[in-house]
C-alpha cells in the first residue's frame, strides 16, 4: 500500500491515541449519569424582574448586569431560595456569564453557603449552580482555587442524602477537571495542584455500596481528568481505582457507566502500564474479547486501546492469554475489521502490527481466520487515521519478513555449507525452541511443518509463514522488496536434496505470489533478471517432476510479461523488453539470459515430458514474434533440429 500525498505518515507510537480517544463529555448536566434538575421556577416567587438568558449574556459587561447579580445574590438566603437559585441556574449556562461569575468570585459565595444551609434541595441547586458555572466557564483564576472551594464540595460529600452527594461529586469532577487541565501549564500556579486527598476522595466515591449515580460521577471524573491530563491522570492511575473501574465495568448500571469505566481504564493503562496485568486478570480474558466483539463502539474503541497497550507493554500475558484462550481473541480481531468505525479498524490494524512484531507466526494464526481479506479491504478506504495505521502495519510487516528471511538464510548456510553466522543459527533454534507461540503453532499447524524430525524443519516453518503473509495483498509488495530476492534465491539455491524440498516449494510459492502481481515486475526487474530467473533456470535439471516444470513454468511466464506486447502492463514505466533498443539495461540482461541460460538448456527440455517441452515452444513463439532476430539464433544453436524431433515424436 502506499499513503496518498496529502496523508503524512507517522510512526506506530504516535497513532495508538486518536484524537477522538480523547473526547470527553460533561460531568454535570450529563443526561446519560442522571436526569438533569427542572430549571422551571414561578416568576411571581422571585423579587426582581426578570431577564432572558440570551439578553443576560449581552450585557455581561454592564452596570445591569452587575446590579441584577446582586439582586439574584440578596435573594438565594430568602424565602423563595429554591426558585431564585433555579432561576438563576438558566442564566448562567453560557460562557461569557460564566467566566464573569467567577472572576468576580461570586462561585465562592455560593460554595460558602453550603456549609450553613440546613435544606437538602437548596444544597442539591447551589451544588448544582457551583458545577454549571466550573462547567461552562473557560478563565478561572487562581483566587478561586486558593478560596478552598475544593475542601468545600468535599465537605459537601459527607452529607448522608444521596441527591446533596451526587450534586457534591459532580461539582468537584467539573472543579477538579479543570484543576487537571492546569496541571500541565507551567504557566498556571501551584493552587491548581490536585492532592493525593482529594484524590482518595474521589476514589472513595466508585467504591461499591456507594449510591449508584455518585458512582458514576466519580467514574466520569476519572476518566475525563485522566483523557486530558498526564500529570493529574497518573495520579488516578492506580491499582486500587483500576480495580473499582473494573468492578464498575463488570456490573455497571446501564450502558453509559460501562462505556464510562472502559475508557477511563484504556486511559489509566496507557499512563501506567502497571496496572495491565491486574485489569486483564479481574475482567477475564474471554470477558474482554466477548465485550471486544459485541459491545458499543466507544467500548469497542476504548477496549482495542487497552490492548495495544497490553501488547506493547506486557506482550507476553497477552500471549500466555491467547494460549489459554485460543479461539477467542482472532476472531473478535477479524470481527472487527469487518464491521466496526475506520478509527477501530485502524486500531486493530495497529495491535495485528505490534503482535507481529513480537512474533510472526501470528502472521498465520491471522490468516486463518480470515484476517487478511479484511485488512485488504480496509486498504481500500481514504480515511487518513486508516491509511496511516496500514502503513504502519505494513512497515512492520517488512521488518519482520527481512529479519525472519535473514535468521534462515544464516541457518541454512551454517547447516549446509558451515559458512553462515553461528550466532544467528543458535539464536534461532533457541529462540524457537523456548517459544511457546511456536511450539503451540507446530501442534495446530502441521501443514507448516512438514518433518518436525528434520533440522531445517524451523526455516521450513518460517518460509511457510512468510509464504502466508503474501495471501494479503496489501502486504506482498513489502513481504518481498526488491532487496529480499536475492537471500530468497540463496535459499532455494541451497536446497538441492529431498529433504529440502518442502522448502524449495515454499520458497517458489513467494516467488509465484510476486509473479501474479503485474505492478512488481517491471519495479524489481533488475533483481528478478539478475537472481530470480537464473535460480529458477538452474533447476530444469532437477528430479522432482513438479518443481522442475513449476520453476520453468514461472520463468516463461515473467519472460512473457516482460516480452508481451501488451505495454499496458507496464504502462507506469514503459515496456521492459525493447528489441531496437542498444541502451536498455533491461533488453541486454534479457538478450544475456536467453542466449547464455534458457537456449542452451532447450535441447533438454525438448527431450522431457510434457509440459515442459510445451511451455518452452510458448515461450519461444513470444520470444521470435518480439525480436525476430532469434530466429537466426535459433538456427545458430542448432535448436530447430531439437523442435521437429519433438514435433514428429508427438504426431507418432
């Protein structure tokens, strides 16, 4: 795949968190954690005339203004306080109200207050008041939190009525939200320093036992601060609260809390990496695929986030997981691909990359489960986060081809010839043998691993699994760079007894994989002309009847497609093959290659069985018709004798 000009790529690090990981919503006034307060109130029960929100706002900076907050501040004490604070409530949702309420500190006035009110529903609206202006309010200075307006609605928490608590809670998540997003400005002061008390209070609160919905404001509070801040999210990031969040996502009370908890612990995961192995432990392995599969895509979302993590982090739980869990987690991994958002498709795009990374046989065990159709079929889409992630995907894809190509290259070398590196064939006979992921792999796929008995049957594993990983077209192009022909050619050249003919087939199904892929030949010519085509021209001698006519098979069709005159092939670069040509490189290496390698060999491919003699009077029809100064060649080598014999034996 190749990202479209306008799409930066990025490294895999920088797309694990998507912007939208991040999107938060309110803590107070949120529908989804309880019903909002009635705001109606009686005109007739407030001693002042009344304004209109939208008429409020224009005059914020104005002396009516001013006189009617001291009007509203004179009646909250009186008789008719419940409908004044209501009243007052529908004012102060906007910004510019907001901002200027609490820069002229009357958001203290009214946290003061609960300490000496004795009416729970009073304390239920100032608390509500206080949450609605911290919300709305984008400017809070310093004052406000020096005010102790924290201690306050803390205070407000020990209140044994559930709506003061639930109002208390709310109001500090929205106090303590914004106290977060300042604890990463070295320009704010220290006031805004959220301590490790506060913390223990908020906490205390999602503990079970607790009323439900205070639960799920606290919930809300950590997930919002630790969305937004490092320094305020770490401190929120421990055992303890990652077992409450799990406890809440395990038996929450609706969806939204559930959703709630799942971000807030993809959140405290990627802050502490530290409290993964304990989270995946308590939700269950199966729990979380299941969830993984079937739950809502914010869930979805924030569950492949905790996994990338995981993988990242703690990649062997997340293998010791998959082996005792095996048919769970690849086919919510393919689920997903299949229908979830672009931002999760990428996501997963993302965790198949990390698994690979740390070991490629999860390159079959993907591929099995359909994996990779889903992956091309995302290849297919524009949006740029996608985009992204799949060439992240593919550039580990590569990596781990050339690095697992070169282990067997070096262990073949050193087990055949005793000239390769000794360090890399002990690296990977221990590494595969102390490998849990392989020694499962073996026992499933045996179609892998021919002879298990055989000392080359790992390079006869791993050359199958990279012969895999070319089922994804999206990958085939990296799986085999241009550079890889030449090790791959090495291998298949090495491989010359029975015992390695498993191998040499495997290595031949890349190689025909490369083939069927039009756009690669005229981009790896060089490499195919110089490596490719001579190691599968040595092998027209060897015994094996079906590898023999599958190597001179594929060097007729490459040839063909190099000498077709079907241009439109080729049409990003031109044709290859050019017979008037006296300075293309390409025209001489094929001109060198039939005259010193394929010619030469045709008086004995003509005296084989078919097919072989017919793929070589194709070849040379293609050949003749492109550059009719063969024919004289032909006649040179004595090579027309060879094709009427072949003629008169097949007409007897």
């Amino acid at each position: 795949t190749a990202a479209s000009a306008d799409t930066p790529l990025k490294p895999l690090d920088q797309l694990l968190v998507h912007p939208s990981d991040s999107t938060v919503k309110p803590i107070i006034g949120n529908h989804d954690i309880e019903k909002s307060l009635d705001l109606t109130y009686q005109p007739d029960k407030l001693p002042f005339s009344l304004w209109k929100p939208e008429d409020f706002a224009q005059c914020v900076e104005t002396q009516r203004f001013e006189k009617h907050i001291v009007e509203i501040s004179k009646a909250i004490t009186g008789p008719s306080s419940l409908h004044v604070l209501a009243y007052f409530e529908s004012l102060i949702q906007n910004t510019n109200v907001a901002n200027k309420l609490i820069d002229n500190m009357f958001i203290t006035y009214l946290a003061r207050m609960l300490s000496t009110l004795k009416s729970n529903a009073i304390k239920v609206r100032v608390c509500s008041a206080i949450g609605t202006l911290i919300r709305h309010a984008t400017i809070i200075e310093n004052e406000v939190a020096e005010s102790g307006i924290s201690e306050l609605l803390q205070d407000a928490l020990k209140d044994r009525h559930d709506k003061v608590r639930r109002k208390a809670i709310a109001a500090l998540g929205e106090y303590l939200f914004y106290a977060a997003t300042q604890m990463d400005d070295e320009a704010a002061g220290s006031a805004w320093n959220i301590g490790a008390n506060t913390v223990g209070v908020v906490v205390k609160c999602m503990k079970p036992g607790e009323d439900e919905v205070v639960r799920y404001y606290a919930c809300k509070t950590v997930e919002n601060i630790a969305s937004q801040s490092i320094s305020a999210g770490y401190m929120f990031s421990t055992v303890e609260t990652a077992s409450l969040l799990v406890n809440i996502f395990n038996n929450p009370k609706n969806e939204g809390m559930k959703v709630s908890a799942a971000v807030a612990l993809s959140h405290i995961s990627r802050l502490n990496t530290s409290v993964i192995p304990m989270v995946f432990d308590l939700i269950g392995f199966q729990n979380f695929c299941a969830t993984l599969g079937d739950g809502t895509a914010r869930i979805q979302q924030a569950l492949i986030t905790l996994l990338l993590y995981a993988i990242k982090s703690s990649y062997p739980l997340i293998e010791k997981l998959y082996l005792q869990n095996s048919t769970e987690l690849i086919p919510e991994i393919s689920r997903l691909l299949e229908g979830s958002n672009s931002v999760v498709k990428g996501k997963v795009l993302l965790g198949i990359a990390l698994l690979m990374e740390n070991n490629i046989l999860w390159v079959p065990l993907l591929g099995a489960k359909g994996v990779y159709q889903h992956i091309d079929r995302a290849a297919k889409e524009s949006f740029k986060y996608l985009v992204q992630c799949l060439e992240a995907l593919c550039d580990i894809a590569e990596k781990c081809a050339s690095e697992t190509l070169s282990l067997i290259v070096d262990d073949l070398l050193t087990k055949t010839t005793g000239n390769g590196n000794k360090a890399s064939k002990t690296d990977l006979d221990s590494r595969l043998e102390s490998d849990a992921l392989f020694k499962h792999f073996i026992k499933t796929h045996t179609a892998f691993s021919p002879n298990s008995r055989s000392s080359f049957y790992k390079s006869m594993t791993l050359i199958n699994v990279l012969k895999d990983t070319m089922k994804c077209a999206a990958f085939k192009a990296r799986i085999i760079p241009s550079r890889a022909i030449k090790p791959l050619c090495t291998v298949f050249s090495l491989c010359d007894s029975k015992d390695y003919e498993p191998l040499q087939f495997g290595v031949m199904r890349m190689f025909e994989a490369l083939a069927e892929t039009p756009r690669l030949l005229p981009a790896y010519c060089d490499s195919i002309l110089q490596h490719l085509l001579p190691a599968l021209l040595a092998k027209v001698y060897c015994k094996n009847e079906e590898l023999r006519c599958s190597c001179f098979k594929l060097v007729c069709d490459v040839l063909a497609q190099y000498m077709s005159d079907k241009k439109y092939i080729f049409f990003l670069i031109g044709s290859i093959y050019d017979p008037r040509s006296s300075s293309s490189a390409a025209s001489k290496a094929i001109n060198e290659l039939i005259l010193k390698q394929l010619f030469p060999k045709y008086g004995f491919i003509f005296t084989d069985a078919d097919p072989m003699p017919t793929f070589a009077l194709k070849l040379l029809s293609t050949i003749t018709e492109c550059n009719i100064a063969f024919v004289g060649v032909l006649h040179k080598l004595k090579l027309l004798s060879h094709i009427l014999d072949y003629y008169a034996c097949t007409s007897q």
